[in-house]
C-alpha cells in the first residue's frame, strides 16, 4: 500500500498485499535458485565436481545433495514468507 497507495484496491477491490506475500516467496525461491546454480557452477569452475569422479561414490551424489538441501531451503523459506505474510 506504500508504493501504489489505494489504487489497486480500487482496481480489483482487493488489498495489495494479498498479491505482495506470493510475490515475495516467488523471488525468494528464484533468488535461492540462482544462488544454487552460481555455486554449482563455482564447484565446476574450481574443479571440485571432477575431483568427486575418483571418490568411491556415484558420480551424481554431491550434485544431487546439492540440489536436495537447496530445494529444502527453498521450501522453507517460502513456508516462513507465506506464514508471516
């Protein structure tokens, strides 16, 4: 209501703010998404996913972790945003 004021409760008769919490857990989640990808593609930069190729474990174990503990922490976050909002 800070920035539009009353216009978009007189355009759609409802509160802004009913639109702003999913908003805010959409670029969250993106946000924490794009912070994934960069750090995977730091680890392959640094060579860190091609060192995981001789360590006895399947090939995809640290990328699919990797993947696993950002998709939880997507998942809570947004939890906590649509909680609070």
């Amino acid at each position: 209501d800070i920035v539009l004021g009353d216009v978009i409760e007189q355009v759609t008769g409802h509160s802004g703010l009913y639109g702003q919490v999913p908003l805010v857990a959409l670029v969250g989640g993106m946000t924490g998404a794009i912070i994934g990808a960069v750090g995977i593609m730091r680890e392959r930069d640094a060579g860190l996913l091609s060192r995981f190729w001789v360590v006895p474990v399947h090939r995809a174990a640290g990328l699919l972790a990797r993947l696993t503990a950002d998709f939880v922490r997507i998942v809570v976050i947004t939890l906590v945003v649509m909680c609070v909002g």
